[in-house]
DNA sequence: CATACATGAATTTTT
DNA sequence: TTCATGTATG
C-alpha cells in the first residue's frame, strides 16, 4: 500500500471521521487511491490512545502480503512493540489460530493439517474414483463455492441442480468424511469451522467475542459468504440470524464495491448491501479524494464506473492537476503492441516524453486480463534488455522439490496426515511401491485408522510381503526419530544442522540429479532446497546479526516452526525491491500503483473476457468493468492503452474490436496510430537490440526462465 | 508398459 | 502457440 501525497501531515474531514468513529459500526467507502490503508493505520493508532491493548485489536486482511505491510505501516505510527502486538491477519490464519487453540471444542486435533490445493485435488480423485484431474478440479471449484457459500453436505447436495453438481455433491460427502479421518482441514473450512465453532459453543462464542474491542476487515468487497457470518459473530451479531441484533464490538469495514472483481470466486456484493441492514447503528463514510493519479486518468475511471448501477453514491476528485493525456495504442498484432509498450518504456525512461523523464524501471507496468498475455511481453523486453517480473508466476512453494520438503514437515507434525505421508515414503524412491501404498491403503480403511498408524499393526503382516513390511517399518522408524529430533532442536543453528543430516539421510540431492535430465536444472533445484532449509532456519530463531549489530529473537524447535508452515508458506519474501518493469493481471495488481501504467490487449473478447458461446449476463459485464476501473486506477501519471487490430483466437487470426470500455473512457483523443518517424526510429532501436543481444544471452535468459531463477 | 504422435482446448487467484 | 490428455504402436 502506498503512502498517498498527503502523507506527510493531516487526515482529510472523511478521513478523520471514519478515524474518529470508534464506538459503533462503520463502513468506509474507499475509492481507488483515497488513502485507505492510511485510515486503517491511523484509526489503529487511534484506538490505542482510547485505551485498547495492542491485542484487542484486530485487523483482517485477505492476503498475508496486505497483513504483512499493514503491521509495517502500523509500526511507522505506533512504534514496533505495539504493532508486534496488534492481531493483523488474514481471516484463514485468525481461523488456524481460533481452531488450534479450540478447535478441539468441534473435534479437531490441535494438531490437525492443513492441505493445500494440490492435496484436496488427490483426495477427491480418490474419493470420486477418477483419474480424470479436470473433472476432480470441477468438485474442488464446486465444493469450494458452496463452502464459500456456507453450504454443508446436505445443503449442497440440496443445491446441485444438475447431474454434474449432484455427484460433485456425493463426492464432497466422502471428501469430507476423509478430512475428517485424517485430521485435515482445507482452506476453505479455515473460515467455515471457526464460524461452525462460535455456532455450536457457546462458551467458545464468548471468549472469542470478549477477545476483541474492535474489529477492522480491509478490502471488505472482496468477502464471501461465510466470511461475513464469522466477521458477524466475532462482533457479536447473531450469526445468520434474519435480524441480527446490533454487534456489541464496534467494527470498521473498509472497501469500494467499484474494485469487487473476485465475485467468481464467491465473493458477494451482498456483504455490502446487508451491513446497514444488519447493523442500523452503521455510519457510512465516503472517501472520495484521489491522492493517486492525475485528472485525465481519473476523469477515465469516473466515465466508465458510471456505467455500472451505484450502491452507493462516490465519485473521484483530484488535486493532482490535469497531467497527460490518456494515450489510446493501435496496434497490428501482439507482437507490434509488445514493441510500442517496450518503445515507450524506453521513451520515457530516457525522457523523452513529456515530464516523465528519468523513471526506473520499477516505475513501470504493464496490466492484462490473463496470464498468456505475458509472454510476448516477457519476448520483447528480454530483447530489449529490460528487466521484469511477472506476477503470479509459479511460486518458491509451489516447486515439486518444496512440497517434497514439506510433505516430510507435515507428516512429523500430523502422523495423519495420509496425503503428506505418500508424498513423503515416495520421495525419494525407496522400493515402495504403489503396490504396497494400495494393500497399505485398504489395510488402514478397513481399520479406520491413518496409513501411519497402521503401519506399525502387527496385523499389516498378513496382507503384506515381508520386504515391503521392512521398508514401510525403517521408513516410520525413521520419521519418528526425525520427529523426536524436530522438536528438541532450538534456534536456527541446530536446525540448521538437522535439516541438512536429513537432507543427507535422504539422499535428496542425489535424487535431484538422478530424476532431473539436466544437471543444470537439477542444480536449480537443490540450491532451493538449500534455500529453503535457511528459510525455516531463520524462522527458528536464535541469536541474528543485522546491520546495527546482533538481535537474540525469540528460539523455536523445527517441529515448532513446521507446525505453521503451510499457513506462512506465502509470506516468503518476493524480492520486491529489484528495479525491474511489471507484468501483471488486472487481478493481481489490484492495490497496487505506478507512475506508468499500459493497460494491454483492451480489446472486445478480452477485456471485457467472453468465453466462446458464452451468453454475458449484466453482472458478468459489470464485474469485466470494474476490472477496468481497477486498471485506469493503477495509474499515478501516465496511462496508455493498446487494442489490438488483429487478435489470435486458437488458431486463427481474427479482427480486433477495441473494447467498448474504450469508448466508455469518453477520452477526446482519436485513436493514434504510430508517428511514422517514431516507427522507423522503434524499428531501428530494435535492430540495434537484436544484435547487441547475442545468441548466447538469449538462451541464457531462457534457461533461467525456465529454472524459474528471477531475473 | 512406455514412448510417440495426434487432437482439443485455452480467464481472473488467495489461502 | 502451448499444454494436457487420448490413442496407437513398439
């Protein structure tokens, strides 16, 4: 989140008021660039002087980056004790952190697992009986939605309106009949239980509503169902109740129904509807300065949010001046928009247009509706020498050798945790074999018991060869040592040195270079291991030498620290401090800003997405619009955008209509097409660019590329 | 059983 | 164009 111009001294009148209102409900209207996070912050600080403890404050977030730089900006005000203090969350870790401390209450181990999207996917191929991935992804989409709608089993099952969603329906009864034998929970039910918890206890309830004195949800648009009804409770409305009594804990929600573009995923414009109906005492707060952009880029972004029906009455005003004027791009095809896009970049990098001389790289961005947009890009900036980054690339976690790693983690913390234990006695290969794992498998459902736990029956003897008997055995033995050493290791060094013995015990690296064609690759990967094996090091603690001299931090065991791995796996540092340009979807640069911004591919099809045959229904192309509000908004001083006279669909080439969010721009401009002079001198730039690049460098940057190594 | 080739389908994403 | 799944062949 961004400090806006204003950052230096006083809040505006809005903004001081939603800062002032601490006793009852309120919801802060945040238009895009109003200073939001700034009133959170401040209104933090606010409630501290009130009286409040540091942790009776909570702030609920979406994503652990928001929490993470919301504690940052916090600390700026409140000095780092406080802020270290202050429940700054996201709702799934507020619900890891509700469950481990009571969830027993609803009958879950405190130890109990949590499976990320590639374990739920296994489970319900397994439960559905199907191999088929696509299919089991449709019951993971389906089940997530009705989870997100706050639907159980049977209510799904009442729900599904078609055959499809009605074996989806059966197949989440056994799913969630599995979770429930290994002691799993999948994210969704990170929201859905604790609400479940606080539903079905009273005493529970209690002390989860006395626990707060106030309750902040940042990007308050973007909850689902279920998020709302736990927001509800711990505030101390009835939960679900037709007419909620007024919430005792008084709360801030802060949101813009203008930037809600995750509805496909559940979220539900009627959070916003509901809150003045379920909370009559509301003050609504409007915060309409714009301390972002410039006039001509939010007189854009007022022309077409005004296309879409108002919840509530806001609109954009700036003190910013009038700035440039909006550039509309036409280009030929993809290839021709990643060459002008790389042009401009280096235009108003040397200075050259307007005042906007000198940027860094950083400076810059390029927004698109989805994600293959990226690569032509990716071409045509490696070309030109100019470093990047794509948003939503595969992440540090989601590499094979990382989830290896934490397979092993999760087991030692959760012997049941069956999806975590076959990814764990297969990696590396020790002659057990699927065979095995299946007698293995019916052995323990047939006794209802986890895979680890029958490992050790001394019935197992009957339905299995002694061999696979003996490697099953040495593989638990094994996992139980390295639990016992887990959790009797302190601070980082001797974490350290236990990771590394059992990445040894493993074999790992060799098994890297054995299963990996190129050594290069294989490389790549183990110094990730390596990598990783600091990472947990330095979340274990121990004495730590920074600039300013040397820090003793609080010691954890590796058992400790494996216990909060999958919920902390994302907060991974994403080296954000580099000079390099971003390539980004609309989605993922929502919150975000730069000084330029080129919104790409802004043609009909794309922008707003219509997939083959699809019939656009008014909702769809509300949401596809304000996507594009959130794009324009981005922009602090210049904004171009580029359609394309010819697009790609599948195969052929087809003929590009630019967006009609182009003409709902309302900009006076006619479309330009490119200065002949700027062509030739483009062109020969690039020529230039061609050759400089050697062949060399160029397989290089693809060999990185596909390492994954950042640039 | 494993590899080679053909065919078909292609949003948005966090936890 | 690419990726993944399906079919045919050795």
């Amino acid at each position: 989140m961004n400090a806006p111009a204003s950052a230096t001294g006083t809040l505006n009148p809005a903004q001081l008021e939603a800062v002032y209102h601490l006793d009852g409900p309120c919801l802060v209207l945040a238009g895009a660039g109003s200073g939001k996070t700034r009133v959170i912050t401040h209104k933090i600080a606010k409630l501290l002087h009130a009286g409040l403890e540091p942790r009776q404050i909570a702030a609920i977030t979406f994503t652990n980056k928001a929490a993470a730089e919301m504690r940052e900006r916090a600390r700026a005000l409140v000095g780092p004790r406080a802020a270290k203090a202050l429940v700054i969350s996201t709702f799934h870790s507020l619900g890891v952190r509700m469950l481990r401390a009571d969830g027993e209450r609803i009958g879950l181990k405190t130890n109990f697992s949590i499976l990320d999207s590639d374990d739920v996917l296994g489970v319900l191929r397994d439960c559905g009986g199907s191999s088929d991935n696509a299919l089991a992804r449709r019951w993971q989409w389906a089940i997530s939605l009705w989870k997100n709608q706050g639907l159980d089993v049977d209510a799904a099952e009442a729900a599904a309106g078609n055959d499809d969603e009605r074996v989806a329906a059966r197949v989440m009864r056994r799913y969630q009949e599995r979770l429930a034998a290994y002691q799993a929970v999948d994210f969704d039910d990170l929201i859905g239980l604790p609400l479940a918890m606080m539903q079905r206890d009273a005493e529970a309830c209690a002390k989860w509503q006395a626990m707060f004195g106030h309750v902040l949800v940042d990007e308050y648009q973007d909850t689902n169902a279920v998020q709302y009804a736990l927001m509800k409770a711990l505030v101390g409305g009835a939960p679900g109740a037709a007419a909620a009594p007024p919430g005792r804990t008084p709360f801030t929600a802060v949101g813009d129904d203008d930037q809600s573009i995750y509805g496909w995923r559940g979220a539900t414009i009627e959070n916003l509807k509901r809150l003045p109906l379920d909370f009559p005492a509301l003050k609504v707060i409007a915060l309409e300065q714009n301390y972002r952009s410039t006039g001509h880029i939010l007189r854009a972004a007022n022309a077409v949010i005004a296309g879409n029906p108002k919840l509530f009455e806001k609109k954009l005003w700036s003190e910013l001046g009038e700035g440039e004027p909006v550039k509309v791009i036409e280009c030929d095809s993809e290839e021709h928009e990643a060459e002008r896009v790389v042009a401009r970049i280096q235009a108003l990098r040397g200075g050259r247009v307007g005042e906007g001389g000198g940027m860094k790289f950083a400076d810059f961005a390029v927004l698109y509706r989805a994600n293959h947009q990226a690569k032509v890009f990716e071409q045509k900036l490696r070309a030109a020498q100019i470093p990047y980054r794509v948003s939503g690339g595969q992440s540090y976690f989601d590499r094979a050798e990382i989830k290896d790693l934490c397979a092993w983690l999760r087991l030692i913390v959760n012997n049941d945790d069956d999806p975590a234990f076959l990814r764990a006695v297969t990696t590396p290969k020790r002659g057990i074999g699927h065979q095995t794992l299946a007698a293995l498998g019916e052995f323990a459902a047939k006794r209802k018991e986890s895979l680890f736990e029958a490992l050790f029956a001394p019935t197992l003897a009957a339905a299995l060869k002694g061999k696979a008997i003996d490697g099953l055995h040495e593989f638990g033995r094994y996992a139980n040592e390295l639990e016992h050493r887990a959790r009797h290791t302190t601070g980082g060094e001797d974490a350290k040195a236990l990771l590394l013995q059992w990445l040894q015990d493993l074999r790992y690296e060799q098994y890297l270079y054995d299963s990996e064609e190129s050594d290069k690759l294989a490389q790549a990967r183990w110094s990730n291991v390596l990598d990783f094996v600091d990472w947990i090091a330095r979340r274990c603690g121990g004495v730590l030498t920074q600039e300013g001299g040397t820090f003793e931090t609080e010691r954890h065991s590796v058992f400790e620290v494996a216990q909060t791995i999958s919920i902390i796996i994302s907060i991974a540092e994403r080296g954000e401090d580099s000079d390099v340009v971003t390539l980004s979807t609309l989605h993922a640069a929502k919150g975000l800003e730069w000084p330029h911004v080129v919104l790409a591919g802004v043609n009909e099809g794309s922008l707003p997405f219509k997939g083959q045959e699809e019939q656009m229904s008014a909702e769809r192309l509300e949401e596809e619009r304000r996507l594009m509000y959130v794009g324009i908004t981005r922009a602090r001083r210049t904004l171009a955008v580029s359609w394309l006279k010819r697009r790609k669909r599948g195969r052929e080439t087809v003929a590009g209509v630019p967006s009609r969010f182009l003409a709902e721009m309302k900009l006076d401009e006619v479309a330009t097409k490119e200065d002949p002079r700027e062509r030739l001198k483009r062109l020969r730039a690039e020529l230039a660019a061609r050759v400089q690049a050697s062949e060399a460098s160029a397989a290089k940057a693809a060999e990185d590329a596909k390492a994954g190594a950042p640039t």
